[in-house]
C-alpha cells in the first residue's frame, strides 16, 4: 500500500507521518513539501519519499500522482493561520481551494481506486447558537474568516466529486488541536516559548496574550491524526467527520494550566494587537458520528498535550 500525504513538513503531518510508521509499517510512504526546507532530512529518516512541489500547478500534481499511484492520499496541506487570511485572502483561497481541485481532479482523471482525505475545518461552523452546541456535522456554515471559506469550499469541492464522479473520498472536520512541532503563529505554543523564555532569564516573566475569554475545543494531535487513519479505513465513503474532544476550554483556563506549569511566577499583559478582527466567542462539537463509525475517541489528557508542548520549548530554548 502507497499513502501521499500533503503538507507532510506540517505540525499535523509531521504527527501523521509517526502515528503511519508505527501503527502501519506495511505502507510505502510519499509526502509532499511546498519547499526544499529543512524538512526534508526528517521526512526521509522516517522512511518517507519526499517530493517538492507546489499543489497549485495542476500539471506537476497530476504528474505526481500518476507516478506514486497512492492508494490513500491525506490531504492536509494549506494555509492554515486564521489571521493571515485576513491578510491574504485571496493567497489563502488560491492556496486551499486550487490545492485540492487538483489533486482530486488528478485521481478523477487517471482513474485511480484511491482513498482520499480531505481535512476541513470546523472554523467553517463560525459563531454558532449557544443552543447548537455542540456542533454536529449538519450544523450550517457561518465562515468568520477567508480561511473558513476556503475550508467551505474544500469541504464541499471533496463532497462533489464523491457524488459526482464515485470517489472514496472522507471528509475531516477538526476543532483546534494542539501538541509539539505547532507554530507560535497559535496560542498555546506562543504562550508555552514566552513562560520557557522566562524560565530561562531570556525575558521577562509577562506573557503576552489576546482574547481569554473565547472558548474552544482542543484535541492532541496525536489523537487528530489516529482519527484522520481511522476515518480513511473505516469510514464511509462520502461522509464527514468531526475531530474533536467535544469539552469547551476557555483560553483562559489553558493559559492558567501552562502557568500553573511554569518554573517561575508568571504576570499576563493582555495585547490588543492579538485579538482576531471576528471572534468567535464559544466553538465545540460532537464526535459520536466518528466514534459509531471508526470506534475512535481522544484519549490524551489536555494537562498531558499541555505539559508535552511546554516541555518542547523548554528544550528548544536550552539548546539554541
């Protein structure tokens, strides 16, 4: 069995790429880079064959599926920070939306058995009616962003050529999701280097942050990326799927937990500049379609998801 996976140098296919080797040795792994990066070194010591191209070039896409032939394709590259696509809107759109037009136009064309994961977003559910909560997969769209727009449109891209043309195509929705290798571009890991820096003298002891109120649904991407397999080889072709661990967490109580972690007395100094043009106040959903079709649910204790992402930085200072 072959599996490509784009966006392969990405915090969450970085995690996939080591859940596949270890739960899946028997497949043959091929992941794509937008860029020669560093990347590169970590991906092939993991036994992946590496190809570098841009998904928006239908023409390379195409190529490169024809000469892989996978029999899964998880699909998770794009842009994915909801502030730049403010930003850049139409760089996101292009990005998210041409990426994968072509790679299901690739498998359409040639013909291909393929199984193919395409990952949305539950961003895409915007500001939703406290009496909603939690979301389930019917929920309607309400995109805040150019970037749950462009999730829209994949999601629906990925639902269209399902009916259209038979794939096997699974549509992910996942809430937030946290663990080591995230960008500070989010939360968590920008609050986690700013308390290790402080432990370590390099600032001081104030962490920066923006909206506290807000409310959302944290995941360990270790238990994203079991759901993302599990979905792929159990789930039902042409359906949708939450990932989430369908508890609430006010950003609030994730910072006092990293603080309650830290070394040294920490002082938060809210930045306006951190706040999103639209916040969504309260985000959480329902995974039952999930677990009644895959058996899967999260099993990583946020303290634990928490603890692991601190310890990371608390590393990555120590040694730079």
């Amino acid at each position: 069995m072959r599996a490509l996976i784009s966006g392969a140098g990405g915090f969450v296919g970085r995690h996939l790429l080591a859940y596949l080797c270890q739960h899946m040795p028997h497949v043959a792994l091929h992941g794509i880079l937008f860029s020669d990066s560093g990347r590169r070194a970590a991906l092939e010591a993991l036994g992946c064959q590496v190809w570098t191209l841009d998904l928006r070039d239908a023409d390379a896409v195409r190529d490169l599926v024809a000469r892989v032939r996978p029999d899964r394709i998880y699909h998770l590259a794009g842009q994915a920070f909801v502030p730049r696509s403010f930003a850049a809107p139409w760089e996101t759109l292009e990005v998210n939306i041409r990426g994968t037009l072509n790679l299901l136009e690739a498998v359409r064309v040639l013909k291909l058995e393929t199984r193919i994961l395409v990952v949305s977003s539950a961003e895409i559910y915007g500001a939703a009616d406290a009496d909603s909560l939690p979301l389930t997969e019917s929920a309607p769209f309400m995109p805040s962003s150019p970037y749950s727009v462009s999730k829209i449109a994949q999601d629906m891209l990925a639902w269209q050529y399902a009916r259209a043309h038979s794939l096997h195509v699974v549509r992910a929705r996942p809430f937030n999701h946290i663990g080591t290798g995230q960008s500070v571009d989010f939360a968590v890991p920008n609050w986690a280097s700013q308390i290790a820096a402080a432990e370590l003298g390099l600032r001081e002891p104030v962490v920066a942050v923006g909206n506290l109120a807000a409310a959302r649904d944290f995941t360990d991407v270790r238990d994203v990326v079991r759901a993302y397999a599990l979905a792929l080889e159990r789930g039902v072709a042409g359906a949708v799927y939450n990932v989430c661990s369908g508890v609430p967490q006010t950003m609030q109580h994730i910072l006092e937990t990293l603080i309650s972690l830290s070394r040294t007395p920490i002082t938060v100094r809210v930045d306006p500049e951190r706040f999103r043009p639209v916040e969504i106040p309260v985000l959480y959903g329902s995974y039952a379609r999930l677990q009644a079709d895959t058996n899967w649910r999260p099993e990583i204790d946020l303290v634990q998801s928490l603890t692991d992402v601190l310890n990371e930085w608390r590393a990555r200072l120590r040694s730079a």
